[in-house]
C-alpha cells in the first residue's frame, strides 16, 4: 500500500522542481511514480491526431518518483503512517497525529 494517492496535495522534495506544491493527478502502482499538477512539465512532440488534429508541441506533466513528494498535512510536509481506526486502517500523520482524509 502506498502512502501517496490520487488528489493529496504534496510537496516537491528533489528535483528541478524542489520546493513547488501541487495535488497528485494520478499514482502509478507498479512503477512508483507519480504525477503531480504543475510540476515536471516536459515539451512533448505529437501527430496530429483525433484529439489533436492539428499535431505540434504540446506541454505535458510526466511523471516523478513516489520518493521525491512528500504528503501535506494542514500545509506542511509530513510523514506518513497508519493506525486502524473502527477496525478501517487509515493514514495518519506523523507530525500532527491526525487522521489524513
């Protein structure tokens, strides 16, 4: 189980992007990447195609390793661990000890 999911907010920990905030578009399980809104943004050649009939360079988001973010928890970056709640194991956080939604 990873400890980063889709629609968290996180924080850029290494990289050319180190420091930038953004929420997590989508979590690559097998590869342990994820990608992250605004951030890592690479130049991409397309064909046109269907749904870009015009083709050309288009900005893209690629995707980062799950290593490099780091969860925000009431605006600052923490670590994360687990606790079972009511018999449901949820994400906590380890700076505040709250539950993470």
């Amino acid at each position: 189980m990873l400890k980063i999911k889709k629609d968290d907010m996180v924080r850029i920990i290494a990289g050319k992007d180190k420091g930038k905030d953004g929420k997590v578009l989508s979590v690559d399980t097998a590869k342990h990447k994820v990608v992250v809104e605004g951030c890592n943004v690479v130049t991409k050649h397309t064909k046109p195609g269907a749904g870009n009939p015009q083709g050309g360079i288009v900005k893209v988001e690629a995707a980062i390793d799950i290593s490099n973010v780091m969860l925000l928890a009431d605006g600052q970056p923490t670590k994360v661990g687990f606790k079972v709640e009511d018999g449901k194991k949820v994400r906590v956080a380890k700076k505040t000890g709250k539950v993470i939604a």
